[in-house]
C-alpha cells in the first residue's frame, strides 16, 4: 500500500499530464517576458552605498509580473475545478483519496505548473544578465533578488487569495467577485484607514506616516509598486518574508478545505462567515476611502447597492421584506461602526500622539507654512551659512516647536470641529505646519545627498488660533522678514 507522501506525488503527477497546457502557456509567457526585459534593460547607478540604484524598465515589468501572476488564477482554476463544477466535484469526492491527499496534490501540482517556471526563467535572466553587463555581481544580484521575488511573491499572493475563494465559495461567480474584492481591498484598506483615521487628525506629517503604508504593497497583488523606489537590500527582505507568508497561508488553507462539504458545490458560499467577512472588507475600505477623501461620497450608495445584491443573489431562501429591512440594519451597524471609529481616532488625535521633539538638534533647513481661508504665510530657512554653522540651532527649533504645541493644546475639540477635518482634508482650512530638516551633506545640490533627520508637525486650527501661530512665528528675533512670503489661498489652490 502506498504511503500518503507517495499517493500524493502520484496525484501531483498525473494532474500535471492532464494540464500540461498551463505549464507550456506559462513558459510561452516568462519566455517573452525575458526577451522584453533583456531587450529595454537599462540601469542607473549611483555608485554610493546610501543610494540604491534604479532600474529603468519597471513599467514593462509591471507587465510581465501581472501576466505571469494570471496564468496562476487559471491554473488555480483548472486544479480546483470541483469547487465550483457538481460534475466535478461529484466524481472527486466519490474517490477514495481524502481531503489531504487531494489538497496537497494540487498544491504540487501548482508548483510545478506555475513556480517552478518563475525560478528557472528568473535563474535564466540573471546568468544572462551577468554576461551581458558590466556592473558589479552585487548590484546585479540585488536586481535579480527583487525582480524574481516581485514575481514569487505577487504570485504566490494571488494564487492564496484565488485557493482561498475556491475554498470558500461554491459557485465561479462568487469566486470571481470575491477574488477581485478581496484583493483590491487588502492593497489599499491600510493606506485608507491611514489617510481617514490618522493623518487627517495627527500631529504627525502626512508623509511621515503614510510612507509606512507603502511597504504593505509587498504583501499584497501589487508589489511591483515598489520597484519604483529602487532596489534596496530592505525591499529584497520585505518581499522575501511576503513569499514566506503568502506560502505558509496557502498551506494552512489545508484547514479550511478539509471542512468543506461536497454537497456545497453549486451554492454561493460554502461558509457563510466568509461572506460576511467579504462585505465587512469592501464596506470598510470604501467608506475609509470615502471618509480620506469626501468628494467621493458618491461611493456610499454604490456601495450599498453593491452589498445588497450580494446578499439578495446569495440568500438561500426567499426574499422578504423583514430580511431586506434586516440587511439594511446589519449595513447600518457597520457604518455606525466605522463613523464611532473615525470620531474617537479625532478625539484621540489619530492614535499617533505628540511627536518626540526630545530629540530635536541642529537643522539644516526649517520650512513652515501657516494657512487661512484668505492666506498663507511661509518660512523658508536659507541654505546659504558662509558662517559653515547649522541654519537653525537646537534652542531655535524649540522656540518654533513649542509655539505649535502650545496652539495644539488650547484647540478645543467638538463635533463641528471633526465635520471641519473632514471637509477640509484636502489641505484646505485653517492649519499650520512645520518640517525641519538635517541632511547627509553639505551640498544640498548633490545627488547624493538626502534626508537623514526629520521632524514633521501639522496642526489644524481656528482661524484666530492659525493666526496667533503665525504672528508668534514672526516675531521671533531670528526670522527676518525678507525670508517670510506671502499667498492668497484661493489664488494658490486654483
């Protein structure tokens, strides 16, 4: 008798005969995407260690990640086809073979249809690069490290999103839907709850935060998001982890799958706690989205629209109007919920707190802006110090900190006040903000040089109050008045 290691490798392989076309279309596939990538490669390479170097061509690699990524959902398609087909499923569960062995069958399966064609077309492209380039080994291994796990990781992604639906859901339609929502909605959810929740009532500068949020992009379909900032030895560690991550999860789907009942097949969901989770992530990131940005409330109704037919086309008895009235209430509770969020993420002041200024020093540049509906007025420090002394000293920066602080402690918080945050978020309104900067060089004009210090504080005010602000800051004895300009707001926004 054949051990359980053994019948699923004799699975593995017969299922690989039967869908041996996805193996040649996904070779077809990785085959161009080498021929496209060898032919426009083009590096930019800043020989320091504090710079990464670029790649031009990403845009194509966008591409060809994306294009390699889908021949995974159709071979995901094809190895679990009795997920969504009666037919299918009735003879697969006729056979003697157990949720085990048929789970871990297709999940070789999939490696050999689909991964293993990514590693030896990634292992092509690097010895090919290596011949044909001159750079050094280590800037083309980091090349090649971030290119193949941009694409190791988007696939594996996508293929435990596309397994996980399958697993979930019992007819193709819903598989489709689910698939598309669940990865839409788990890239941008963070960056939206962000952008609702805490940068629009922090103290913390926009891009302090959300620069965070860009690194969930390793985890998630679009990864190749972050080509665009270069190849770090950072970036090659987060894609990595996302790779062991996304692997990991598709085996542990193992759980759930053994759980499911044939006789699902041809139902919307299989469980319906999926379904719900599903409608509680698209609620939740549009209406975050909704909450980052109001002009497109619009959204709202649409979205809406779009849980109320989910639920109608996947209810297992007849419509009636206690039900209908029933789901409305659900969705508003959902909604209450995530307004009672966003209203205490303002009275806490985005969860963010106040920034350390314990660790404020010498700063090379110091750049404010104080806004009104009719004004604003910025400060801008001079890079030009013939005395070779930093532009703005330690106690300088406190006396310029603390006039914030103290406009942040006597702003009273109400309820009108966080409708105002809302309108106004867009940078419209009534706000004062300052960055300090320290740099690694003298030279701000080199290319080398970058931000290696910052302090980042926005602070949303009354008028009265961002006025106060703005007259304290000019009379400060080191602010001359030639280094204060002036704008009309509506001027400047139009």
């Amino acid at each position: 008798m054949l051990s359980a290691a053994k019948r699923i490798s004799k699975t593995s392989n017969r299922d690989l005969k039967a869908n041996s076309l996805f193996f040649i279309i996904t070779n077809l596939v990785l085959f161009v995407n080498y021929i496209v990538q060898m032919s426009i490669r083009n590096f930019i390479t800043y020989y320091n260690e504090s710079i990464t170097n670029y790649y031009q061509g990403y845009v194509i690699a966008y591409i060809g990640v994306a294009a390699v990524a889908l021949c995974g959902v159709f071979t995901v398609f094809a190895l679990f086809h009795e997920s969504y087909s009666k037919s299918h499923a009735d003879l697969a569960y006729s056979l003697p073979a157990g949720a085990k062995e048929r789970f871990f069958s297709k999940l070789c399966t999939l490696v050999k249809l689909h991964i293993l064609p990514v590693v030896f077309w990634n292992i092509i492209q690097f010895i090919s690069t290596i011949i044909t380039t001159d750079l050094s080994l280590k800037i083309l291994a980091r090349y090649a490290a971030v290119l193949f796990l941009t694409e190791l990781s988007t696939c594996l992604f996508v293929d435990l999103v596309v397994i996980l639906c399958l697993v979930c859901c019992g007819r193709l339609a819903e598989v489709i839907y689910t698939a598309v929502i669940i990865t839409a909605c788990e890239a941008i959810l963070p960056r939206c709850i962000v952008l609702s929740s805490i940068s629009i009532f922090s103290t913390r500068g926009s891009d302090d935060i959300e620069i965070i949020t860009d690194k969930w992009f390793a985890w998630s379909a679009f990864p190749a998001y972050l080509m665009d900032n270069g190849y770090s030895n950072a970036l090659v560690l987060m894609l990595m982890g996302s790779s062991l991550l996304s692997a990991a999860l598709i085996c542990l789907l193992y759980f759930i799958y053994k759980k499911r009942d044939g006789r699902a097949t041809g139902k919307p969901f299989v469980f319906t706690a999926f379904r719900e989770i599903v409608l509680i992530l698209g609620i939740v990131t549009v209406t975050t989205y909704v909450l980052s940005d109001p002009d497109n409330i619009v959204l709202l109704p649409v979205v809406l629209l779009s849980y109320l037919l989910i639920r109608i086309f996947s209810a297992k008895s007849t419509l009636t109007i206690a039900k209908f009235v029933k789901w409305i209430a659900v969705f508003a509770v959902y909604m209450i919920m995530i307004f009672a969020f966003n209203f205490i993420s303002y009275l806490c002041d985005g969860f963010a707190g106040k920034p350390d200024l314990s660790v404020l020093t010498d700063y090379d540049d110091v750049w404010v802006w104080v806004q009104t509906d009719e004004d604003i007025m910025t400060y801008t420090s001079s890079y030009k110090n013939p005395e070779g002394r930093k532009t703005l000293t330690k106690e300088q920066a406190e006396q310029l900190t603390d006039i914030y602080i103290k406009a942040l402690d006597s702003r009273e918080k109400s309820f009108s006040d966080y409708i105002d945050c809302l309108k106004n978020r867009n940078l419209a309104g009534n706000f004062a903000s300052i960055t300090l900067y320290t740099r690694n060089s003298d030279d701000i004009y080199s290319d080398n040089n970058s931000i290696i210090d910052v302090i980042d504080i926005d602070v949303r005010l009354t008028k009265n109050s961002t006025e106060q602000v703005a007259e304290e800051i000019k009379a400060l004895d080191f602010i001359s008045p030639e280094q204060i300009s002036y704008l009309e707001t509506k001027e400047y926004y139009d």
